[in-house]
C-alpha cells in the first residue's frame, strides 16, 4: 500500500476552516499602489468531494494481491460519480459567493469546482460580520516575478479569518482570496529568456542587426506561453477541454490583466471544433498546487466534443485585450 497516497487522502478529508493567517512569504511584499474598490480577485473553490472513506478502501482493496478487487479498477468517469462533492453543497458555496457580490459564479463540468469573481471592495464580505474590521484586501508583487496579486489580510491582532458555519464543512480548498504561494520562476520560461539573450548575442557579434519593423506591423504579443502539462478531455464531464499552460509577460506584467482568452480549435470525428475561452473559462496566476509556477488553467466546454475519443489537432491562440495574438500552441494528440 502507498503510504504516501493514504496520507494525502486522509489530509485532504480533513476539515477547513481557518484561513488568511498573518504571515506574509518572505519573498512577497506590499505593492506601492493600492487596490481599486472594483479591482477584481478570481476565486477558485475546492468542494469538498464525497465517500473518501470508501476510496480509501478500494486504493487499500485493488493494490492488495490477496484481495478479491486486486486490479479492479474504476474507471474515470465512475471514480467521479463516486467522488463528486453533494449538490446542497455546491449550492451553499454558490449562495455565500452571490450574497457577498461575486459575479461569474459558476460551477465546473465536473462538479467539484466553482470559479467566482469578487471585486476587492465586497471580498471581505465572504466572512460575514467578522471580516468587516477584521480585514482589508491589499495588493502584494513577487520580489522575482513582479506582477500584482490582490489577497484579504487579516488586521493587525485580528483573529485567524475563518469561513462561515454554513460554508466551511462544504469547502475543501480555497484559492485566490488569501493564498500567496511560495513561487519560483517557471524553468522552461526561463529557458525561454536564456535562449532569446543567446540569439541576440549571437547576432550582434557575427550578423548586424535586424532592420527595424516596416510602420504599422504588429507588435509582439505581451505574453507568451508554453505547455505545462499535456491537455485531456475530462472525463468526468463531457465536452471539455482541459490545458495547463506556463506564461511569461514582459516587464513582470499580470497575464490576468493582459489576456482575454484563448481561441480554441480541434479535430474529432472528422470535425473540426473551435471556441473561444474566454477569461471567465481561464484561471491565471502562481497557484500552489502547481508548484507556485506560472500557469493558467483552461476547462473550456466545445459544443460536440466527445469525451473518451481521441481528438488532434489542437490549437491555442492566446488573444489579448489590446487586440493582438500571441503566438499559437499546437499539440498533435489528446
């Protein structure tokens, strides 16, 4: 038996409750301008999955070659079913966020998530009447990365911030209010960088150097991107794109503040499927659970996508406020 995989199970059915502690990363520190009341945080809300005991039982059952289950394994979909977090709690969790003012309140395909916007001036009303004059929402930068994450402090001798009553026994995981990973510069971006200085030396001690771009092309895209981890179809909600993506913006930019989606097109069954992620499908940032690296995570739903058939051609198309594209991410299978 995995020790390693019982523990994370029994950590991950524990309670939660108690979040926003005082302690500040050493690595991050207030940024010099204050947030905007309508400055938004993207909140992401771990719900609290079900019968972990039981899953806890079939991990023991099916690795056990004396056992009658040995190697009966679930499949995905059924896994899901198994696991997937009560309806009364999602609804719960969905009421807290729209009673606080959130907007864009909307729950996964798979049901074990629910994505929100609050702007900074109403996030501290996601603690009821104790996170009135026990909080304030201030805006911190990376001393590495740069950019700008706006998080709910508790006041100075102020109690540890804790969920309601009503909320907490449905959340497992809150990310986005409170959370300041511990980040390190993503390697493939840095490889990035390293790669493009090696090529502008190169070329300016054996090649002159480029001509300046013709009036009116267009210029570089702010942000650039890479793949994180491979996409897959989900198989627990059907018509749904999942990708995982590395960023790097010029001048330590927030992506959040540069991009308004991706454009999205496949092949499956002879068709061709395309459709646009736009922010409210996409959730950028340093998040822990990846490392702290730079990543932004799309769940994108294609109208007549299938789920347990393969697809190929995929393409990415990072689109920007501004109007201009980034370069396209292709990947052959999914």
């Amino acid at each position: 038996m995995n020790a390693a995989l019982m523990a994370s199970l029994a950590a991950w059915s524990s309670s939660f409750a108690e979040i926003c502690p005082h302690a500040l990363p050493a690595e991050w520190s207030e940024h010099e301008h204050a947030p905007r009341p309508a400055e938004p945080l993207e909140l992401l809300v771990a719900l609290r999955q079900r019968n972990l005991p039981v899953l806890e039982e079939l991990v023991r059952n099916v690795s056990d070659p004396a056992h009658a289950q040995y190697g009966q394994y679930m499949s995905a979909a059924a896994l899901g079913e198994l696991l997937r977090p009560s309806a009364a709690g999602a609804a719960a969790v969905r009421r807290w966020l729209h009673e606080a003012g959130a907007t864009a309140v909307r729950t996964v395909a798979t049901g074990d998530f629910v994505r929100a916007t609050v702007a900074a001036t109403n996030a501290t009303l996601l603690f009821g009447g104790a996170g009135s004059g026990a909080a304030s929402v201030r805006a911190y930068t990376h001393s590495a990365l740069g950019g700008r994450l706006l998080r709910v402090a508790p006041a100075p001798g102020a109690a540890p911030l804790q969920l309601p009553p009503a909320v907490a026994p449905h959340v497992q995981l809150l990310r986005g209010l409170c959370d300041l990973p511990a980040a390190q510069p993503r390697r493939r971006a840095r490889r990035h960088r390293e790669a493009a200085a090696l090529a502008a030396a190169k070329a300016e001690g054996g090649r002159a150097a480029a001509p300046p771009a013709p009036a009116g092309a267009a210029a570089a895209a702010p942000c650039t991107f890479d793949w994180f981890s491979f996409p897959t179809l989900v198989a627990a909600g059907d018509g749904v794109l999942n990708a995982s993506l590395s960023w790097s913006c010029s001048d330590g930019a927030s992506v959040s503040s540069l991009l308004s989606g991706f454009g999205v097109s496949l092949r499956q069954g002879g068709k061709t499927l395309t459709a646009t992620a736009s922010s409210a499908e996409v959730v950028c940032g340093t998040p822990s659970w990846v490392g702290g690296n730079p990543s932004c995570l799309i769940g994108e739903a294609l109208p007549g996508l299938v789920n347990h058939a393969r697809a190929s051609g995929l393409a990415l198309t990072p689109l920007f406020k501004d109007g201009s594209k980034g370069t396209v991410l292709e990947h052959g299978r999914v």
